[in-house]
C-alpha cells in the first residue's frame, strides 16, 4: 500500500506496443495525467510488433520491459512473448505502486495480471480495448475451426477480467457494445483515438469529367480487400481515367499494385512515408480515399480512415461499425460492398465541383468533432473527473456511458 504522507501522485500507462500507441494515444494521456498533477510514466516492450526488431526508443517517461522476440503473428512465441510482458509489467508497476494504472490491451493477459494486483493495491484501474483478439484475427473458417479452443480461451481472458476495471475505454462502439452484452455491468465509453489538426488549404481539389484520383494510405496485409479496390477501379474506369496513389508497404503491396493496373488504373507508387507535411502533399490531390477490409476482420474504426479525414478526403468504405455509420450520417464519402460497386460508381458521376467540395467541408468538420486532439482531451478529462482523479479542466457537458 502507499505510504502515508508521499504527495506525489503517480500514474503508469501500459502499452505493449508503444511505437503504435504513443503518437495516437499515450502521449495525449501522459500529457492530460499531468496537466491534473500526476508522475505519469509509459511501460512498454522493447520489441516492435511491426518491424519484428527490437525497439530502442529513449523518452524520459518510457520504460521498456525485454521481451522475447517472434516472427509469425500468429505463433506460440508471440503469445509467449506477450504473456512475458503482462508478468514483467505487474512486477514493475507492484515496485511504483501508483494511483492510476492505465492499462492498454491487447495482450488480453493484461487484464488477468491487473485484477489480481487490485487485490493487493488500491490503484485505479482504467483498461483499454484497442483491439478485439481473437475476433479480429482474419483467418479462413477451417483455420478458425481448428483454433476454436485456444481462441476460447484467450478470449475469456478478456471477457473474465475486465469486470474488475474500474472504467473500460474502447477504441470504437463497436466494440463497446460487443462487451456491453457480455458484462453489462461495467462502466464503459468509446473514445476514439485521435490526431492533431492540419491546416488543410481553404480551395478544393478540382473535381474533373476526365480523371478521379484514388488514394490508399498504409499496410497491405491479409485482411485489405483487395478485390474492392480492382472491381471499384475497374468499374470506374468505364468512364473516367483513374490515378491510384499508394503510400505504404506491406507483403500484398505488389499485388494490390497488380490488380489496380490490371484494372485500368494508372499507379503510382510513393513508398513508405511519415510526415505529414508529405503525405499531405500527395492526399490533397486525391478525391477519394479506400478504407476497406475483408468482412470477416473484427473492427469499428480504422487508424488510415482517421488519416484520411485529417486532410479532408472522403472515404469509400466498406467497413462496418462506427465509421460506416459516421460516413453515411455525416456524408463524407460512400459505404460500399462488392454489390454495389457501381451504385457508388454512378453517385460519384453524378456529383458536380459544388457537391465535391461541401462533401470535403463535411469530412474536416467531421474529424474536428470527433477525432481531434480537442475531442479526446475533453472525454478524457470526463473519464478522470468521474472517476474523482481528475479536475473540471476543460470540462463540457454530462458524462456518456
């Protein structure tokens, strides 16, 4: 238990995968922690889901925990390695004994390790659900057959455990609802990751008769859906000249690239690129921007769908969930399956530079109010102030469940 007279409140952040979490979520958490008075410091592994390499990263409130390396995503190693994790973060964080314990999951261990340490300390415990595993895993129904066991089993240990977290943030509704069903008991909202705001230029893209410019934007792995994206380009280009711009990589890159050039399209492709200053340069160009996956991966949101709206470009979807909801509602785009290709097709047509560019208004207004820096803080602010660990900084309206 913490000792009697220590003033410094303290606050530690668990993110196994700190070169994904940190740029879209911990560090807008460590900086809001502190703005309400605590020591808050990020524990992590130091090996990069990714790059399968060791990370190296050196911030002062960052610590890495080492942890056996794997590389196969769907291996006995990995779980090992995350199960290595989970251990060494209770061990350290039982040594800190702070006052807040955010915890960030997947791994779904995390969870069991926590509510065990609850039983010892009395630290809040706020989880996160950045992802649904083993729902979220995008393998073939004989596979998902033969997995069925072990998926059960490491699904219950997210299912078992989080009742014990004194509130539960999830990354979409999606998801919230999903657990909602199963523990209706437990105190959860969505809030959904976030960007800082880009100064977007005032004049729109010119909308033209003869070409459309399409843009995909990140990793090209097993669950992208692919033959979307040929069947969109092929029906498309009955009409207008299309230019397919792809930033990114990912072991399907060269096929993607194959059937978007088998489809009519003309490629370019601009490699793997981080700053925004330069993904901006190339985006604004494009109309259209795909956000679409297979329908058999779990998920709400995605990361690339809030890169597109933080410059401007509106989405062809299929992804159901929160981001198919919010491009029908908002009309920042079109929701699309293989059924209806060229339905969207013929809307796109039919649109006039008036029609494109108040779509494009809609699609900045949209990421302002729902995924920029500003949005997070004042619902993150709200989940501390429920919770009697915050202040009423930058406090607005009544708390949403």
């Amino acid at each position: 238990m913490k000792t009697k007279g220590n003033s410094t409140k303290k606050a530690i952040i668990i993110s196994c995968n700190d070169s994904y979490n940190y740029a879209i979520r911990t560090k807008y958490i460590v900086a809001l922690l502190k703005n309400c008075g605590y020591d808050a410091t990020i524990v992590s592994a130091d090996f990069d889901h990714r790059t399968k390499a060791r990370y190296l990263a050196k911030r002062e409130n960052l610590v890495l925990l080492h942890v056996p390396p794997y590389k196969k995503n769907l291996s006995v190693k990995r779980i090992f390695s995350l199960i290595q994790f989970a251990r060494k973060a209770g061990k350290y964080v039982s040594q800190i004994d702070p006052d807040i314990v955010y915890v960030s999951t997947p791994p779904n261990y995390l969870f069991k390790v926590f509510s065990k340490y609850r039983k010892r300390h009395d630290a809040l415990l706020i989880g996160e659900i950045g992802d649904m595993w083993p729902e979220s895993i995008p393998v073939g129904d004989r596979l998902k057959k033969n997995l069925q066991f072990p998926f059960a089993i490491w699904k219950r240990l997210r299912d078992s455990y989080i009742q014990n977290m004194d509130y539960v943030i999830t990354e979409c509704n999606y998801f919230r609802d999903i657990l909602q069903k199963k523990q209706p008991d437990i105190r959860i909202r969505t809030i959904y990751f976030c960007k800082p705001k880009y100064a977007v230029l005032t004049e729109g893209t010119r909308f033209s008769e003869n070409e459309l410019n399409v843009c995909y934007l990140g990793s090209v792995n097993n669950i992208i859906d692919i033959e979307s994206i040929g069947q969109f380009i092929q029906s498309m280009g009955r009409y207008r000249k299309v230019n397919f711009h792809m930033i990114g990589a990912g072991e399907q890159k060269a096929l993607l690239l194959q059937i978007v050039r088998d489809a009519g399209a003309r490629t370019v492709d601009h490699g793997t690129i981080f700053e925004d200053d330069e993904k901006y340069r190339i985006l604004r160009q494009c109309h259209f921007a795909f956000n679409v996956m297979k329908n058999s991966v779990c998920v709400g949101m995605t990361m690339k769908s809030i890169d597109y709206l933080q410059f401007g470009i509106p989405l062809l979807n299929n992804i159901s969930g929160d981001i198919s909801q919010i491009v029908s509602q908002r009309e920042i785009g079109f929701n699309m399956t293989k059924e209806t290709i060229d339905a969207v097709v013929a809307q796109i047509l039919s649109m006039t530079q008036s029609d494109y560019d108040a779509m494009r208004a809609r699609t900045l207004t949209t990421f302002d109010e729902l995924f920029s820096v500003e949005c997070f803080e004042k619902q993150f602010y709200q989940v501390l102030y429920a919770l009697g660990k915050g202040n009423d900084s930058g406090l607005t309206g009544s708390e949403n469940r």
